[in-house]
C-alpha cells in the first residue's frame, strides 16, 4: 500500500486531534461536576470497542494519526466508563441506605 503522502498525513492528523479533542470536555465536565446520570454505559461500551479496533487498524497500517488519536480516545473513553460505573455504584448505595418503612 503506497503513502498518502505528507498533505494527506496532516489532514489526518487534523482530523485526528479535533475528533480526539472532541472528548475532553465532557470528560472534563463529567469530572468536574460528578453528575453521569446522562451517559450511557452501552455507548460508550460500544465506542470503546470501537476505539480498539480503529487503533488495532492504525497499528497495522502504521498510521500514527490514527494510532495516537485512538490510544488517547480510548483512554479519554475508559475514563467516562469508569466514571458512570463509580456514580451508579455510589446511587445505588445511597438508595440501599435509605431506611425503609
């Protein structure tokens, strides 16, 4: 397979970094504010395993846009993922805490 070439390669990287920069203010704000009520674990499951796919993709082409801006998507990612599981599991303790009667 011949190389895009170097205009090409910047366009990747371009749309790499916005595509991978898109992430970080959610995860941003998800962190700042502790509220995940709105995300859904299913998608991001599922964009997860994408995310490793795309970057077992890149790694067999050589691609570094696609390698770089897949590893850090998937960190940004795992890092939702983990944050919706440890808010359900602290909503589900607190209403479990909750006296019934």
């Amino acid at each position: 397979m011949s190389s895009p070439g170097p205009l090409w390669e910047a366009v990747g990287l371009l749309a790499a970094t916005l595509t991978t920069a898109a992430f970080v203010p959610q995860v941003w704000l998800s962190w700042r504010s502790g509220n995940l009520a709105g995300v859904s674990m299913g998608m991001y499951a599922a964009l997860a395993l994408g995310i490793v796919l795309w970057l077992l993709y890149g790694l067999a082409l050589g691609s570094w846009p696609l390698i770089l801006a897949n590893a850090i998507s998937l960190l940004l990612t795992l890092a939702m993922l983990g944050m919706a599981w440890r808010w359900r599991r602290r909503q589900r303790a607190a209403r479990d805490d909750l006296p019934t009667g």
